[in-house]
C-alpha cells in the first residue's frame, strides 16, 4: 500500500509509539524515504512529544500535562 501526506499524518502517533503492524510500519517508513515534508513532520512530532514528556508535573494547572498527553497520543489527525 502506498501512503500519502494525509495518511502519514493520520497513523504518525501510531509510527511513534511502535503501534503498527509491520508492514504499515514499512509503509510510514517508504512514505519518509520519498517525502521530505512528512519527515519534517515526524521530527517535529517528536520534538512535541518530548517537550511534553519533559514537563515536570507542576508546569502546568491541575491535570492539564496528562490531558495533554493523553491527547497528542490518541490524535489520529
């Protein structure tokens, strides 16, 4: 299966997170060799995911860096 831009972004936390079966896995990766925008893209998701990863828990309100976390995984785009 061929991916485009739009799917990339849609199963990128799923890439992240080591949730794919492996041939989608091959498919993001395929995707990447040949999109220089996706890459930029994952990079920059992972940026994200760190910098949330990072926080220490009184960095913000009340549940508010869980919530945030618990919502860049669940994104699906």
């Amino acid at each position: 299966m061929s991916l485009d831009c739009r799917d990339f972004v849609e199963q990128v936390t799923l890439f992240l997170d080591g949730a794919l079966a492996p041939e989608a896995e091959q498919d993001m990766i395929d995707h990447l060799a040949l999109c220089d925008g996706c890459e930029r893209y994952l990079d920059q998701m992972r940026q994200t995911a760190r910098a949330l990863e990072d926080l220490p828990a009184d960095a913000l309100p009340g549940d508010t860096r869980s919530t945030l976390i618990d919502t860049f995984r669940s994104r699906r785009a």
